[in-house]
C-alpha cells in the first residue's frame, strides 16, 4: 500500500483536485489510477471541476475519506 501525503497530493499536477470549504477534494478517477487500487468503498460527494477548460461535476473524495476507506479494506 503507498504512503500518502496531502501535500504531495495537492502540488501533484496529474491529480485533478478542487478546494471547497477550505478542505481539498481529489477526483476519484485520478486516484484510483494514482493508487492503483479500487476505492469503491472511498465516501465521495460530487463536486463542480473545471477539467481542460469544461466545467463538469466529478466524484471527488477529501484526503480523510481516501485514508478512512483504504483502512477498511486491510
């Protein structure tokens, strides 16, 4: 299992992501691939991205979920 950091997650340029309410989302998408792991048991809510220049509403999950839903599956 990788270690994550939230930092490295956020200046990491592959991994689309989105500040809201001071807190910072992470597409799903990009993290599973990230990952390389399912995270179909991550809580996630759906939220507007800007993603090459089109708006869309994306899956996206906080670093918390991500930890929270990797420890259920161990």
């Amino acid at each position: 299992m990788r270690v994550l950091k939230e930092k490295l997650l956020i200046k990491d340029a592959t991994i689309n992501k989105v500040q809201f309410d001071k807190e910072w989302f992470f597409k799903m998408d990009d993290m599973a691939f990230y990952l390389k792991e399912d995270l179909s048991e991550v809580e996630f809510i759906y939220l507007p991205m800007w993603i090459d220049g089109v708006e869309e509403l994306v899956k996206c999950c906080s670093f918390e979920d991500i930890i929270r839903g990797r420890k259920e599956l161990l």
